[in-house]
C-alpha cells in the first residue's frame, strides 16, 4: 500500500528542541505515575506503563527517574488524584485539534485549552465534534531498506493491521493498540529496530498546510497547548509542507 506518511512533522520539527525538555519531563513523570497507579508497576503486565517508560526512555529519562515515577504511582501518594480529559477543537481554517490532558482541575484546564483556542482564532468544541476523524493506533517507522517480505515473515504472528509503504520508499507499519507492544518486540527480534514507533492518536486523513500565515497560526495553537501543564499530548490532522515549515523557523 503507497501512500504519504501521517506521522505529523510538526512533532519531528519540535522533537529536535530541547529547550522544553523539563517540561516534557514533567509531562512524562506524570504519565508514568497514573499509568502505574491504574495498571500496576509491572511493565509486563500494563501496556499503559511500558509505553509510557519507552517513551521517557526514548527521551533520555534517566532509569533512576523513571523508577522513582512508577514507585510513586505504584504507593498510590496522596495529593496525586490526576483525572484523565481528552478535548476536541477546531484551530484556524478548521484544522482539527485533538488534546490530551492529565489534571486535578478540569475547571482549570478546560479554561486555559478554551483559552489558547480563542487566542489562536479557533474554537474548543464538543465531545465528538473531531474525535471521528483520529484513530488511536501503533506506527513504527522502518529503516531504509527493509523489505515488505521481511516485515511480514518477522510479524506474522503479532498480527500487525497494515504495512504501508512511504513516498521515500521507506516502510511503516500499523498495528491496532493492544498488539503495538507485540508488534514491535517481534521487529526488533528480527532484527529490525523501528527507526520512530509511538502509539497514540493518528488523523485519518489530514489537511495541507501549504500557507505559511496558517502555518504560524495553526503551530502558535499548537505550542500553546502544549505549554499548558497540563497537556500531555495535542494531535492534530495539520499536515505541514516542509518549504512552509523552513521558511517561518
């Protein structure tokens, strides 16, 4: 199957900052506690739990902190009672905005996301006004130069749902949440180790962002939510062309 990555390169531009790297620490230490206290501290047994260290790891977490994370959740620690929030909008020009939140304060939060959708010129929504439009999956990107018929003969048992091949030739394969773990483990004892691999929210389909005015609105919405403290994660189906992406960095 051809087709166009729908990894958003708006998240390969930021990932490569590291300005912001204590409050993704923050992000990923909150992840790791509500993933422990609600599944168990054994990464074996709670998906949740070994997304969320993968991902901490992946960002040069030290193990130290990770552990202290996960023992924190595991005690159940007072003063820690974090809810879950998922929030639906839409930025400029429609552009469909999925937010993802950790909170002791839905009061709170719900106004600071409303907040930075109004000061960006698009609008918080209603449950279900985009979420259609996002399906929470697996992607691992492959290396250059492995093959479809290695892939296939390395999952087959893992059951991955696609396996897709890129505009540069490069694979990537999708797999439904509850066989990410299973479908990445079998790659790597192949041999195969996914060159990126998250598992979360992906659009459907997404819109081009091929205007750099948009552009800046849509990423200034974007960093907004992600600066708030209590966002874990903004997905959105904003797909920007990478001539729009270096002409306003």
């Amino acid at each position: 199957m051809a087709g166009h990555s729908k990894w958003s390169n708006i998240k390969h531009r930021k990932a490569a900052q590291d300005a912001k790297r204590g409050k993704i620490f923050n992000k990923l230490i909150r992840e790791l506690t509500v993933a422990a206290r609600q599944g168990g501290p054994d990464t074996a047994d709670n998906p949740r739990l070994r997304t969320a260290v993968d991902k901490a790891l992946g960002q040069n977490m030290p193990k130290d902190t990770v552990q202290r994370a996960i023992d924190r959740g595991a005690g159940n620690a007072d003063g820690d009672a974090m809810e879950e929030g998922v929030y639906e909008g839409y930025g400029p020009e429609g552009v469909a905005v999925m937010v993802e939140c950790l909170t002791d304060n839905r009061n709170r939060t719900v106004s600071e996301v409303r907040h930075a959708f109004n000061k960006s010129g698009g609008n918080l929504g209603t449950t279900g006004s985009v979420a259609f439009m996002f399906h929470r999956q697996g992607r691992l990107a492959l290396p250059e130069g492995v093959s479809e018929e290695a892939v296939i003969e390395a999952t087959l048992e893992a059951e991955p749902e696609d396996i897709v091949t890129l505009d540069d030739g490069t694979l990537e394969v999708v797999t439904a949440p509850d066989a990410y773990h299973e479908v990445k483990e079998a790659l790597v004892a192949a041999g195969i180790e996914p060159e990126r691999s998250e598992l979360g929210l992906f659009p459907e389909t997404t819109t081009p962002i091929e205007d750099q005015e948009l552009a800046r609105k849509v990423i200034r919405l974007i960093d907004m939510l992600e600066d708030l403290d209590d966002v874990q994660n903004v997905t959105t189906n904003a797909e920007f062309d990478d001539a729009v992406l270096d002409a306003i960095d």
